[in-house]
C-alpha cells in the first residue's frame, strides 16, 4: 500500500510540476514571441524602407537627368505612369514590383514651375505607402533648359 | 504486515530507477534551459534587427540630405541660367552676370577664357550635412539657346577635418 | 513453508490475485503515461528551441544579405558621385573613380566588392584592393546619361541608376 502511495505522490508531484512549467513557459513565451515578432516586423519595415530608397533614388536620379517623371518612373520601375494634373499612384507589390492589386502604393507628384521662360525647374515627390500608411518619402528636383531659342528679354 | 509494508521501500526505490516515473526537477531544469535559450535567441534577433535598422536610418538620412542639397542647388542653376538669359546680349554681360551670379549663388563667380570662349566660371556648394557639401561649378556664357551653360562639376566632397587626414599612398618615390 | 516464502510472494498472497493485477497494469498506464508527457514536453522544447534558432537565423542572413547588396550599391553610387571623373571597364564589373587626385578601382572579385587606391599617374588594375562588401557579382553599365549599377548577393540582384557626373 506505501507503494502504491509513493508512486501515485510522485505521479502527482510530477503533473503538478509539468502543470506550473507549463503556466510559466506559457507566460515567459508569450513575451519572447512578442519580442521575435518585433525584431522581425523591424526587419520586414527595414527591407521594404530599403528597396523603396533604391526605388526613388533611382527615379529620381532619371528624373533629375530629363525632367520628365514619366520617363523616370519607366527608367526606375519599368512600367509606364500616366500623370493627370501632375500626379499619378502606382499599384506595388511587397517586392516593390509594379502590380494590379499590390498592397503599397506609390504617389507621384510633380509641381513645375511657371513661367518657363529660359528652363523649366520641377519637383518630383515620391511617397510610398502601405495601407494608406507612408513608411518612405523623397522629394528630388531637376532643372532642363529649354531647347532652341530662349525668350529674349528686350 | 509493517516489516512487508515497509520491504516495499526499497522496491520503491528499484521501480523509481527503472525509469517507471520521471523524477521530479527535470521538467523544471529543462523549461528554465529552454526559456534561457529563446531569451537569448529573441534579445539577439531583435538586437540584429535593431541595429540594421538603425543603419538603413542612417542611410536614408544621407539620402535626403543629397536630394534636398541638389534640388537647392539645381533652383540656383535655374535662377542662374535664368538671370544669364536677361542679361544676354547686354553691355557688359561678364561683368553684370559675375556680379549678380555671386548674389544668387554666395559663392564665386570669375571671368575665364574656355576653348578660345570667354565665359563666367560660377562655383558654390550647398552644404549636406556638417562634413559634407554638395559642390557645383558651371560656366556660363553669352548665348541665347541651351548653351548657355556647361556642367563642370557636381559632385559631393568631404570637408577634411585635420590635415592629416588623407589617404596614405604611396607615390612612387623611394621608401626610406 | 512460510518463512521460504518471498517478500513479493507474500504480498501477492496478501493481496487479491486479480485486483493486484489490476493495480499493475494501472502503475505501468501511469508510468508510461508520465513518461510519454514527458518526452512530449521535450520535444514541444526542443522544437521551440529549433524554430527560435532558426528565425534568428533567417533574421541574421537577410541582415547580411541586405546588408551586402544595399552597402554596394549605396558604396558605388556615392563614389559616382564624389568623382571628378569615372572610367568604366569594357565588361562592366570594374570602374575607377578619380577624385581628389586619386584613383579608386571598384570591382567585383571573387567573394566580394574590392576597393584599391593608387595616385592618379599610376596604371590602374582590377586586382589587389580591399574587400569592402560581400557580395557575388556587380555591373555597371551605361545608358541615357546615365549609370545603372546591378549588385548580385545571396540570389537577390537589385538595380540602381546614377546619373553622370
């Protein structure tokens, strides 16, 4: 009968053991996970932030060469932008790869200056956004001088 | 019936060992062992993460310092090139253009002869940040179409902080 | 005839024969119950352990893999930019960069980008420089006033345009 006693005291002492184990993994996981999930939503923010930068750089590198924001973002992204009143929104993939129904978006605004009498200075604003939510900017600038005859200021 | 009873004990102790049962602390060791672990691998995870976020910051930092630096300094080229063309075809288009090209710019502006052309070399920078500036040098000239100006250079350049700073190459000379 | 008798025959003689059966097969259940709780418990660990060893270390690799393509590029396209002048190799995977007086060879060597420094004078070579990044290829070609810099790392190729000094 101790036998018996002893071996079902130890089976208890052992289920009661695995049983606070469990509650306190349970509670110490849920804050490492919290921990994991951070550094990896950090990582996937980073990345994407990083590609957008390369994105725009280059865009904006065309764009400061020829003024024009259409050949820019075909330079850039390889897919044509079609600008109504200075701006235009492009459907990107996470891979930042033009996309019918990607989840970020790229806003592209021009403003140019008026009058253009010997060049014309524009502005090119690209913001990227995911879930209507912007996570990376660069606004960049080009000056063209108008070509043939210039205005003459008698 | 205790002597029987109590010649169970020492079964008790051959059944334990047997493997019958797990012994109590082992779970209890191996959570703490493995609760160790993910501490670690998570504060390392987060710490990678961290400071390659931090340096793509940085990064993105510098990159809209340039941009901000060149679109500054392309607004200077237009209202250069712009005030070049009021001025073109004028009595003294080196003298007044030079002049004005240093208020627009605040930075230098000569008269030069290139390829047999007189011209106004105009040079100024827009600063980058506290080391480093965007610097522009463009030569201007007398004419009504888009030649009224060349690019000599736009290019970044790192103000040397001390003397001594400069890379150590070897110029060819003896090695003493 | 009693005292031969062996303390486990006594206590079986003292318990009924079916109820101590019945009470046998009970403790091995349990035994073997506990121990499979057990062995599961280690394995739910083991395997906690292994997939938090395994996000560190994807989180690790794309640190430097991202790290190896975005330094390059980054690296390259603000030599571009600090150039007085840039020569492009006739494959592509070379450039010297001349600023200051000085030249700089940018190439793609055999695990990584290579950085070698000489004056100005000095015949300029692809070898013998310093390993700046890690990564597998680079190409820097030319088009429309402009550089475009391709960086090859871990699978991943990106691309990024510079425009001419």
């Amino acid at each position: 009968m101790i036998l018996l006693k002893t071996y079902r005291k130890s089976n208890n002492l052992l289920f009661a053991e695995m049983i606070i184990a469990l509650l306190f993994f349970v509670i110490s996981f849920t804050v490492i996970i919290r921990v994991f999930a951070g550094a990896d939503g950090l990582e996937r923010d980073e990345r994407r932030r990083e590609q957008a930068e390369i994105l725009a750089q280059s865009a904006a590198e065309a764009y400061s060469v020829s003024g024009n924001a259409e050949w820019a973002v075909r330079q850039a992204l390889g897919c044509e932008a079609a600008f109504a009143d200075g701006r235009c929104e492009l459907s990107l993939d996470e891979g930042l790869l033009p996309s019918e129904d990607g989840e970020i978006t790229l806003v592209l605004t021009e403003k140019r200056s008026e009058p253009a009498v010997v060049g014309c200075y524009s502005e090119l604003s690209m913001v990227f956004m995911k879930r209507g939510e912007e996570f990376y900017s660069l606004d960049c600038g080009a000056y063209i001088p108008k070509k043939g005859e210039a205005a003459h200021f008698d | 019936m205790t002597k029987e009873n109590f010649g169970g004990s020492g079964e008790t102790r051959s059944k334990k060992s047997s493997g019958g049962i797990v012994g109590v602390g082992y779970i209890s060791i191996m959570l703490i062992f493995t609760v160790i672990c993910l501490t670690i691998f998570a504060v390392l995870s987060f710490q990678a993460a961290y400071s390659n976020n931090r340096l793509s910051e940085r990064g993105e930092q510098f990159t809209q310092q340039y941009y901000a630096a060149d679109m500054q300094a392309k607004k200077i080229l237009s209202e250069l090139d712009f005030k070049s063309a009021q001025l073109t075809g004028g009595f003294d288009f080196f003298g007044e253009f030079a002049e004005a090209a240093r208020e627009i710019s605040g930075g230098t502006a000569e008269k030069t002869v290139r390829d047999g052309r007189e011209c106004v070399q105009v040079d100024y920078s827009v600063d980058l940040n506290s080391r480093q500036k965007l610097s522009v040098s463009v030569l201007f000239q007398s004419a009504y179409n888009e030649d009224r100006y060349e690019i000599l250079t736009w290019k970044t350049t790192t103000e040397e902080t001390s003397g001594d700073s400069h890379q150590n190459v070897w110029d060819g000379g003896d090695i003493d | 005839m009693t005292s031969d008798r062996s303390p486990e025959s006594r206590r079986k003689a003292a318990l009924n024969g079916s109820e101590y059966r019945v009470r046998s097969l009970a403790d091995t259940a349990s035994a073997v119950g506990s121990m499979l709780l057990f062995v599961l418990f280690a394995l739910c660990m083991l395997m906690a352990v292994a997939v938090a060893a395994d996000t560190y270390g994807r989180i690790k690799s794309g640190y430097q893999q991202s790290f190896g393509t975005v330094t390059s590029m980054k690296y390259i396209s603000n030599k571009l930019r600090s150039a007085d002048n840039v020569t492009i190799f006739e494959d592509g995977t070379a450039a010297a960069v001349e600023s200051g007086g000085m030249v700089s060879v940018i190439y793609c060597g055999s695990d990584g980008l290579y950085e070698k420094n000489s004056a100005t004078d000095d015949l300029v070579s692809a070898d013998g420089g310093d390993r700046i990044s890690a990564i597998d290829s680079m190409l820097i070609t030319e088009r429309d006033g402009l550089y475009e810099i391709t960086v090859r790392s871990g699978g991943e190729s990106s691309s990024m345009l510079v425009r001419k000094g």
